[in-house]
C-alpha cells in the first residue's frame, strides 16, 4: 500500500576531491543507462521484424492480442527485469561496480525501460541517449537500508563506502520539522530513499541529496475552508480572480522576466565564436554543413555558461512566483472554479505575440 511522500531538500557539503568523485558516479551511470538503452532498443528493433508482432498488429483488441504482445515481450526480453539483468551485466563487465550500488543501477534500467516502452506504444518519440556534455542530473537508490544511505542524526549519508556531509540550518524550522516525527524531536520520520541530484550553478556543479520521507509536509500556509469560493479566469500573463472578499486581476511571475537583449547579445557572440572556431562547417548560405563535428573555444563555453544561468535564475524566481500565486489563490479560497479554456491557443498566441 503507497503512503503519503514527501521531499525535502538539503545541500551536500562536498570539497573538490568529493565533488570529483560523485562526479565519476554520475558519469558512471550515465554510460551504465546508454549501454542498457542500447540494448533493449536493439531487441525492440528485432521483435518488429517478427511475423508474429505483425500478425499481432492485424488482430481485434482483446486479450488474445494483449497475450500476443506479454508473449513477444518475454521472448525478446523488454520487460522490467530484463532491463535490471542487462544493467547489472554491463555493470559486472565494466569492473568498476564498486562505484555505483546495484539499487542505483536498477533505477536507471527502469527508467530505459519506461523510455523504451513509451516508445513501443507510441506515447513517447524514440528515446535519445544521454550526451556526456548533459550527462545524468541525479541518481536514486531503492531504501535507506542499502545504498544511497542517509543518517539524519549524523547529518551525513553513505554512498559506496564514502561518507558525505548534509548541510542543515539549525534555524530552519521547515527542515526540522520535516524531518522529526515529534514536537520533542527525539525521533526521525521513516526515510523511504534518497536521491542526489546535480544542478549547474554560475559554471560550478552542485549537489543536493533529496530526502524521501513518509508522511505529509508541514503546514506554511493556512488556506481557506472548501466553503469558500472563487473564480478563475486564467491567461498566459495574468489572472482574473474573484470571490466575496477579493475582486481583481493578478500578474503571472511579474519579476520572472528574461533580459532579452542580454540573451540576445551572448547568442550572438556564441555565433560569432563558433563560425570563426569552425571557418570549413558552414556552406556558402552560413548554414552548418551536415555531418559536421564543431568544436567549441573556451569563450563559447563561458559564454553559454552565463546563458544557462540567466535562463537557470528566471526559471527558478518563476517556480518561486507560481507558488506565491497558488498560495494566495488558495489563502482566499478553497474550491476554486476555473473557466474553460484551449491551453493550445494560449501556446500559440504567446509565441506569436513574442515572434511579433
């Protein structure tokens, strides 16, 4: 039976020989999940040359045809744990296991074989290996018992034998309060697992360990009873609110705002760096020749640095003003009706009205 989860976010406390070496791990998994995401596309492709998919193809949808597909996906290995059997092998035969924990592992293989199966049933495109300039941006275990371990009373988590320092305001009401199970705080609330997850902040990788918890967040905010209503009249830019307390129009993350021409002009610079890195890779239109290999100066990389971060501060101050918003929304009122609306249309017309 699933409870109710939560996440809380801590910092780790790692120096540059520690950040080196989750940096390993996550190159390490990466490597892992192409190599198993090869492989099963290689099975699928084989499976779709079969006579029988094909026969299958053609039936009535029912369970005749559903028993079909099981059978086929037995046969040519696409399940679940035939994904975790091909990841523990590429893993066995690299011989660096002690690197990455085999839990770790099958999270990864799960997440090629949901890939691959979005793929099989036409849900998904066919799914991209992951490139070592993108690399992995975190990496789960399955338990707090085994693998990616954290100890709340030491404030640090194990990982393949080495020991990581969590970093924890001890003025953070939130965070302690998440974590203790008491008012008394003499106990821990049940950990479900743990995951790491790499962000690139102004050219330098940080790591957090998100902490899967049992349970339900504490309160910050006191919202309105259901007894209470409001409507909605949702746009791109603004909303259209009103109740028997409030009647107005709000701003959608007013400050979340890009510095366009800041963007604009850094864009242009990393054009101009990389036509001139690479003179032979464009064709007399200025268009990129196919099957070029680029390569990239120091300055283009700084520069598309300082673009990943002006994008990496907006997203975050939007994240941040959404929430403001739905609280605010929600403080007001707690059943909230919302007018019908074509989020295609919204799409569209935003972009157009950008473009113009």
């Amino acid at each position: 039976m699933m409870t109710q989860t939560f996440i809380l976010e801590l910092p780790i406390k790692a120096d540059d020989s520690q950040s080196r070496t989750i940096s390993k791990k996550f190159e390490y998994g990466r490597m892992l999940y192409n190599a198993t995401l090869g492989s099963g596309l290689g099975r699928l492709t084989q499976m779709r040359q079969d006579p029988e998919w094909r026969r299958a193809l053609g039936m009535v949808k029912g369970k005749e045809r559903n028993e079909l597909f099981r059978s086929l996906n037995r046969q040519y290995r696409l399940t679940e744990y035939d994904f975790h059997a091909d990841i523990a092998r590429h893993r066995e035969g690299t011989k660096r296991k002690g690197e990455l924990g085999i839990n770790e592992a099958q999270k990864l293989a799960s997440q090629a074989f949901n890939a691959v199966s979005r793929y099989m049933f036409k849900q998904g495109g066919r799914p991209r290996f992951k490139s070592f300039k993108r690399g992995l941006h975190s990496l789960e275990g399955k338990t707090n018992t085994t693998g990616l371990k954290f100890k709340p009373e030491k404030m640090q988590f194990d990982w393949c034998r080495k020991t990581y320092l969590v970093m924890l305001d001890p003025e953070d009401e939130y965070a302690l309060e998440a974590l203790y199970a008491d008012n008394e705080r003499t106990q821990f609330k049940r950990i479900k697992y743990n995951r790491i997850v790499c962000r690139d902040m102004k050219g330098v990788k940080r790591f957090y360990l998100q902490v899967v918890l049992e349970g339900v967040p504490p309160v910050k905010h006191v919202y309105a009873p259901a007894s209470e209503r409001m409507a909605i009249d949702p746009g791109p830019k603004s909303f259209a609110i009103f109740c028997p307390r409030v009647q107005t129009k709000v701003q959608v993350a007013p400050k979340a705002k890009v510095n366009e021409k800041a963007i604009r002009r850094i864009q242009r610079s990393m054009d101009r760096s990389l036509r001139t890195t690479n003179p032979n890779a464009f064709d007399e239109k200025g268009r990129i020749k196919p099957g070029v290999c680029l390569a990239y100066s120091k300055g283009y990389q700084a520069r598309l640095k300082k673009l990943r971060d002006a994008h990496r501060k907006a997203a975050g101050t939007r994240k941040c003003e959404h929430g403001d918003l739905a609280n605010l929304l929600l403080g007001c009122a707690g059943n909230l009706r919302i007018e019908k609306n074509s989020w295609e249309a919204f799409k569209s017309n935003w972009t157009i009205g950008r473009a113009g």
